[in-house]
C-alpha cells in the first residue's frame, strides 16, 4: 500500500474491491470483472473486512483487496 497522507478537503475511505480472476482472459481486464463492494471508513475495518472476505471466498475464483480514496 502505499503511504497515506491526510488530506484537507477530503476525508479519507477504503474500498473494499472485488476482482474475479476467472475471467480474465488474454491479460486484458473488463470493467464487469472489478466490483467495488463496499466502503467502510476505516483502514482497520478495510483490511479486516479484506481478510474475511478473502478466506470466505477462497474458491470462488475471485480476491478482495481495499483501496484508499476520497469522500467528496
């Protein structure tokens, strides 16, 4: 990850993403294949919510990973 600044105009929000390995075909990923699952406020409950979904999901064919962003 990388290093997180404070931002004075925005608060800061993790999204928790989905991508479906499955189906990526010839390297070139679809936007249908990323799904943003949902945003919590903080980094402890992204990485927890990661973990959980990660291991949940473990056959599925699909990962989850958070990502930092901004609420404007």
């Amino acid at each position: 990850m990388a290093q997180e600044s404070p931002n004075a105009k925005y608060d800061h929000i993790y999204a928790i993403i989905r991508l479906d390995r499955d189906v990526i075909s010839g390297g070139i990923i679809d936007r249908n294949q990323v799904m943003v699952k949902k945003v919590v406020l903080s980094k402890e409950k992204a990485e927890q919510e990661v973990d959980r979904l990660n291991r949940l999901n473990s056959d599925k064919g699909c990962e989850y990973y958070y990502q930092i962003t901004r609420l404007e």
